[in-house]
C-alpha cells in the first residue's frame, strides 16, 4: 500500500504495467523485494494450502510479479512451505526430523474445563527486512492465550519459552493435553521432557492436516486479520509491544466469541470461577479454582 492506493491502482492510473514496476523495484531494491515477493509467496501457499511451487508462480505472474518457477521452489523449500503429496490407501508420516511424533488425541476429545486442552501453534510476522515468529498457546475451553513468545530465531527455545510463560501462569494438574503440529520445535527432546516432566501428556496432528489444529488456526487467522496485516512495525520491538497488546488487552479481555455465548476468553473465565464458588459455598465445601486464580483475572 501506498497511501490509499495499491500498487495495482497506481500501475493503471499510471497506464504502467504491474511486471514493469517489480522489475524496476527489485533492481533499485533488491532487498526490500525479495522479502516482499516471500510474503506474496507464504500469502498464495497459506490461501492455496494443495498447491505446489508451479502453480502458486502462475498466481504470482497473475499478480504482476516477475519471478520463475525455479525461485519460487527455493523460497518455498527456506521456509517450509512445499504441498504434501497424499497417497491413495497409504498413510504415511511426513516429517523432517528422527524425533517421536506422537497420535492425535485431541480429536476425540471432549473438553468440559479449563487446563484439559491446550494447543500450540506457530506463525510468521513480517518486519519490513525481516521475518521473526510468535509462538501460542492456547487454552481449548476458554479460548484464552495462556503463553507466547516471539523471536527472531525459529528454533526450539523459543517455542518453549512460550509453554514456560503458560505454565507460570496456570500451573495445570497432571493429566492436561498439549496438542501441536510435528514440527521439530514440539517433537524435541528438551520440549517433550519438560512436558512430561509436569505430567502433561503429549497430541499431535496429522500429517499435512490444518484442520486438526483448528483452535489454533482460528487464533492465527485472528491475528493477522485483526493485528498483523493493518501494521507497519519498526522493528522487532515494536512488533512484540504491539503484538503483546494486542494479545492480552484486546483478544483475552475485549474479543467476543460465538462459542463462549458472546464473551471474551476473561469473561468467561471470570463467569466459570464465579460458578464454582457459589456451588462449593452451598455445599459447605473449601475448594481452591486451580488455574484461574485472582492475579489471572
């Protein structure tokens, strides 16, 4: 964008044709183009979810871009992008590492509390010379974020700083479900121990399967929509500070949800504790609500 117009709008007012103007831009900024180009290309793959490297560099062209089919395939092998083939009568495992993967329980479950269910995903956010990435989780039955983190690095450290933030702060009995993708940030030694080590037991989606994840895709789409793709960050700060708001402020306390009866993830939580004490009270009992403690609301 800029301004008020895209780039499609100032090309046909100019009478100048959208290939020219990426031409020219990616001579007089090759820097800015390229990470430009990785952006349009995550867009098609993410909005394309079957389609592979030829057909998303015909959608490119479609849009004014002047790349082929060869630069395409790298950029989508960089940043993990490349369709998974499905095989008739086959399943097979897809996966870049040699750690366990472990089977989809969250499936077949039936979330009826708090701190059953959580699941954990992770996106990209696009700085203006870089990519970094934010990692969630997120609590199934209240919809609530209960740990992320973001870095400049996509490795496994910073994905479990995001379970550490969620565990501070909820600090779940033994029992509860981490649900994820493969991705070797989840399926690590160091990840998988400190699961285990708080009797958290361990879903994982199936291969090439979006659908599988669906809270946490929901939550990511959220962001992008309603966040991410009306900003122009700075720099990483600036990204984090705007992204953090964003999460605790405005999606956990403001965001209303059709599967909550219309209430913010804080609402309903606030509502769920609410509910336990009156009926502990009348039975005359001394409970303690683990996980929704009053710091929390």
């Amino acid at each position: 964008m800029q301004g008020g117009l895209t780039i499609r709008e100032m090309c046909e007012t100019a009478a100048v044709s959208r290939a020219s103007y990426y031409r020219k831009w990616r001579k007089r900024e090759p820097k800015e183009e390229h990470f430009a180009l990785r952006d349009a290309i995550q867009r098609q793959a993410v909005k394309n979810r079957h389609c592979g490297y030829r057909r998303i560099t015909q959608f490119l062209k479609r849009d004014g871009w002047v790349v082929n089919h060869k630069r395409v395939l790298r950029l989508m092998r960089e940043d993990n992008l490349l369709s998974i083939r499905r095989r008739r009568f086959v399943v097979t495992t897809e996966s870049d590492h040699t750690w366990r993967v472990y089977p989809n329980l969250a499936r077949r479950m039936v979330v009826s509390d708090i701190n059953q269910l959580w699941v954990a995903d992770i996106t990209y956010v696009r700085l203006q010379q870089e990519f970094i990435y934010l990692a969630v989780i997120l609590d199934v039955y209240s919809r609530r974020v209960v740990g992320w983190n973001m870095s400049r690095q996509l490795d496994s450290g910073f994905a479990q700083e995001a379970l550490e933030s969620a565990l501070r702060q909820r600090r779940p009995k033994p029992g509860l479900v981490h649900h994820s993708d493969r991705g070797v940030q989840y399926a690590c030694g160091d990840y998988v121990k400190r699961l285990e080590s708080c009797g958290i037991t361990i879903s994982m989606s199936r291969p090439g399967n979006p659908y599988d994840n669906a809270w946490a895709e929901s939550f990511m789409k959220t962001l992008k929509v309603e966040e991410v793709d009306g900003r122009r960050y700075r720099n990483f700060d600036h990204a984090k500070s705007s992204v953090a708001t964003f999460i605790e402020e405005v999606y956990n306390q403001q965001r209303l949800h059709s599967a909550l009866d219309y209430r913010s993830p804080m609402e309903f939580e606030t509502a769920l504790k609410n509910r336990i004490l009156r009926r502990t009270r009348k039975k005359g009992a001394r409970i303690s609500v683990d996980g929704i403690g009053d710091r929390d609301l």
